[in-house]
C-alpha cells in the first residue's frame, strides 16, 4: 500500500508537510494559524498552482474530530492529488487555475495524537476543564452560530460540549480568525468529517433555510450523483439540521454566516458497517469519492463566477 492507503500519526504528518513544502517551494506555502491547547501548531498547507493575481480559494480543514481517521487522511490524499494531477486532470487544472487551495490536515492534533495513544475512540480536542475530571470540548460545537442551543451541551463531560464561550478553544480561534482575515478571497469552505456518507450544507444551527438552500442543494445534489454514477455508492445530502440533526456551533454554518456562501460538511466513508475504524483498504475509494464532490461543487461554483 502506498502513503495515501495508510494512516498516519502526528508526527508522520508533520514530517509529510515538512516534505511536501520543501518539494514543491513555488506552489506549496506552509502556513502557521494557530496552536493548540497542548501547543502543537497548527499548519495548513496553501496550494498556489500559478501565478495568476487576485485569485478565488477554497478551504479545507480536516480532523476536527480526532477519531475521524479518514478525515486528515483525505487532506494528504488531497494535497498529493493536487500536485501530482494539475496539468493531467481537466477538472483539477480548471479548478487550480481558477482558486487557490488551504488545507488544514489537522485541526485538533492533541486529540488525533489522544486517539493514537490512548483512545481510540476520542472525540474532542483535549482541554481540560477546571474544577471537573472531565477533558475535551467539541471544536464543531465552538463556533458562533447559534452557540450551544439545542443540539449542544454546556455539560464539560458531554461529548457535544460547546465550551465556555464561542471560539473558547484556541483551536477553532485560530480557524475563525484564519476564515475572517481572508473571508474576501474565501468563496468555499469545506470540513471534512466521518462517518455517514453524507454531504451536508447549511443550516445545522437552525430548521430555516439558507437564502441560497437552492443553489446549495444542487450543489450537494449533483455532488452525490457523480459519486453514485462513478462510484456506485450512496450519499445522502442536503443542510445538516434535516439530514442529520440538530448541532449548532458548527464552523460550517458559522463560515457561512460569515460570508462564505458555499459551506459545506462531507461525512465520508463508511455507513456503520466500521464506522470510524474504517480498514485501511477503504481509505482510496473514501479518498476517490469525497474527492469526486470536491471536484463538483468547486467547478460548479466558478460557472458562477
Ligand atoms: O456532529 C457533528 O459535528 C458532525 N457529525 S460527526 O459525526 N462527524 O460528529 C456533523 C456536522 C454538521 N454540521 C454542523 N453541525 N454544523
Ligand atoms: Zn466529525
């Protein structure tokens, strides 16, 4: 199996952004947002493919979620995919040409570094809350939208924990201020999550409606067909709130309201069948298809542009 067929640990991907930046200085910049709470820093890679002025981008940010294995595994993938197939790939090099690319691997390292040492099954970053035994607040119920209503806890030991305020953690801080500071620039943002195939738009926050929902839809619509078609595998979509539930704070919907109007959330492989210990041997064809959305929803948001 090669590098993208496998996991890796922190370390393997620091080592890999190190690596890859220094392989490709005049189209790969390494970008300090943040760090986290245990003070590992927070590196997004930013895909600069020509030199074209005043160029559109599209984040993504991987690993919110530390057990989600498949998520900064997708963001390697992705960046590879990138390098490797602009001048090869139509659809790659149009999208290239048109926007740069962030990519975030891995938004809450102290939690994925938990996951690789301690527990597996770890969700939150790794906070620990004073005054109860309990450690860890849900980065993707931190954010300012509808902060910590129903869908989220206050309750430090819940997994949903939305922290002490919105943008507490200096994980989602760093985010949110990295979105802020280049939210003219920014036309699409996507967090990359498992598992549920899925791919979701705004709202999770709230029952209404999006004033783009229909453009988004189709977005998300066209999105899941491809994959279907290329793939033969299922994805359910539409915005979080109805297709999955209720979970306010989310950094998509957040961005959203922000400004960034294509917001999305893609919840990859698999069903349930391994959930978020997903083999090895699926980590391609999770790759290959969350890769087909990608791909969709960015050239379908440049004919509008
Ligand atoms: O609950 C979540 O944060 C996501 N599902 S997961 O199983 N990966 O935890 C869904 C996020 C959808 N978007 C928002 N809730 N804003
Ligand atoms: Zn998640």
């Amino acid at each position: 199996a090669t590098f993208y067929q496998r996991y890796h640990t922190l370390e393997d991907i620091y080592d890999w952004i190190n690596r890859t930046a220094k392989d490709y200085p005049n189209t790969v910049k390494v970008i300090l947002v943040g760090s986290s709470h245990e003070k590992r820093p927070l590196y997004a890679l930013k895909l600069s493919l020509n030199n074209r002025p005043n160029k559109k981008a599209m984040w993504i940010d991987c690993g919110i979620h530390a057990r989600e294995w498949i998520s900064p595994a997708f963001c390697l993938f992705f960046v590879h995919y990138s390098l490797l197939f602009y001048n090869q790939n139509q659809a790659m090099t149009q999208i290239l040409d048109n926007m740069d690319v962030y990519v975030l691997p891995v938004m809450n390292p102290d939690g994925y570094k938990y996951t690789w040492t301690n527990d597996r099954m770890w969700r939150k970053n790794r906070f620990p809350k004073k005054g109860t035994p309990c450690i860890g607040v849900d980065l993707n119920r931190n954010f300012d939208a509808n902060w910590c209503t129903r869908g989220a806890s206050d309750y430090p030991c819940s997994e949903i924990y939305c922290g002490a305020f919105p943008e507490s953690e200096p994980e989602s801080q760093a985010v949110a201020n990295f979105l802020r500071s280049h939210k003219d620039s920014i036309q699409i943002y996507l967090s990359i999550h498992s598992y549920s195939q899925m791919l979701l738009m705004p709202y999770s926050c709230t029952m209404d409606e999006a004033e783009n929902h229909s453009e988004l839809y189709e977005m998300v619509k066209q999105a899941a067909e491809n994959i279907r078609r290329y793939y033969r595998n299922i994805y359910t979509y539409g915005p979080g709130a109805k297709t999955i539930y209720l979970a306010p704070g989310g950094s998509d919907d957040w961005a959203h309201m922000l400004g960034i109007k294509y917001s999305f959330t893609f919840e990859l492989q698999d069903r349930g069948r391994y959930g978020f210990l997903l083999p090895p041997s699926h980590i391609q064809g999770a790759c290959n298809e969350a890769l087909t959305a990608v791909k969709t929803i960015a050239l379908k948001v440049m004919e509008k542009s």
